[in-house]
C-alpha cells in the first residue's frame, strides 16, 4: 500500500504572493513527494499580478488557471505548515511539523526583488522535497 504524501500548507495573511508563489512550485517540482496547498486568513480578489506575470516568464506556468485566494478554513488536514514571515502576526492552523521561511514580501516592488523572493521559495521547496524524499 502507498504511503500518503504529506499535505503541506504554505501561509500568509493574504494568501495572494509568497504563499501562492510556493504552492505552484511545490506543485511543479514536488508534487511526487507532498501535496502543495496555499491560504490566509484574509481572501483578495486576485492572486498577485507581477508574481502572476513573473511565475509565467520564468516557468510558463499560468497561476491563475488553477489557484485562487483561499481562506484557512478551506484547508484539508495539513500535515506541515510553513508560514511565509509575515511581518504581522502569522495565521495558525495545526499541523505536524511548522517552519517559517522568513521572506519579505515582494509586493509593489522591482521584478529583480520578485525574482529574488521566488529563487528563495523555489530553492526552500526543493530542500522541503529533498528531507521528505
């Protein structure tokens, strides 16, 4: 019988950069080994559009045609909660193990500090992948 991926849920206020940003990473280079969720405690109307454009031209992936702001209520049991480093005081949701990543929010700043933020969320999904493997 398989093992069950770990769901693992990466959180925010606002659930509409960061959080998003490492849920379609997570999907895209780990979905083999844990199931990626994203959310927040408050809903927006739009995912972030400059990580939008940005996720687009690095990867071609399209976050909008699968992702959505999605509230903490929304979540599945999660078995690993990682917070983005809100700034603010984090959601909490239960979960196993929980990590924060520390990483400044890149809204309304330059794509070279978006690029910086998602290079730093791709590099935290791939050693997230690598101690679960």
């Amino acid at each position: 019988m398989d093992k069950q991926k770990p769901k693992v849920a990466f959180v925010c206020v606002h659930n509409s950069c960061r959080s998003q940003i490492a849920e379609v990473l997570g999907k895209h280079y780990a979905s083999d080994v844990f199931e990626s969720y994203s959310a927040g405690t408050e809903i927006v109307n739009q995912i972030n559009q400059d990580a939008v454009r940005l996720i687009k031209d690095i990867y071609n992936i399209d976050m909008e045609k699968t992702q959505y702001s999605k509230s903490i209520n929304d979540l599945p049991k999660i078995d690993i909660v990682i917070t983005m480093g809100c700034n603010v005081t984090c959601p909490i949701i239960e979960g196993d193990y929980r990590k924060d990543w520390g990483l400044d929010d890149p809204s309304g700043k330059s794509d070279d500090e978006f690029r910086k933020t998602i290079k730093a969320i791709e590099n935290n999904i791939l050693k997230l992948k690598e101690k679960l493997s």
